[in-house]
C-alpha cells in the first residue's frame, strides 16, 4: 500500500509543478486583476 501511495504522491508533485509552471509563463486575461506571485514560483518563469 505504501508504494501506491507514493507513486501517487510523485504524480501530484509533477502536475503541481506542471501547473504551476504554464501559471507563471501566462498572464491575465482580465485587465484589472493578476494576482501576486510567491517568491518560489518565480524562479520558474522562462528566462527571456
């Protein structure tokens, strides 16, 4: 049970990562509201 548990532990870890990811590298559609960012999260934006 616990290879199970942990198997499914790495596949949230990645898909977090994941989504964090493409929330980083996108902006807001809507004008007046993008939320801040935390410090973390930033050093995963695309170098330009």
């Amino acid at each position: 049970m616990n290879k199970i548990a942990e198997k499914c532990s790495k596949a949230v870890a990645g898909l977090a990562l994941a989504v964090t990811k493409q929330n980083v590298n996108s902006t807001c559609m809507f004008v007046m509201y993008q939320p801040e960012l935390p410090e973390n999260a930033k050093m995963l934006k695309k170098k330009k």
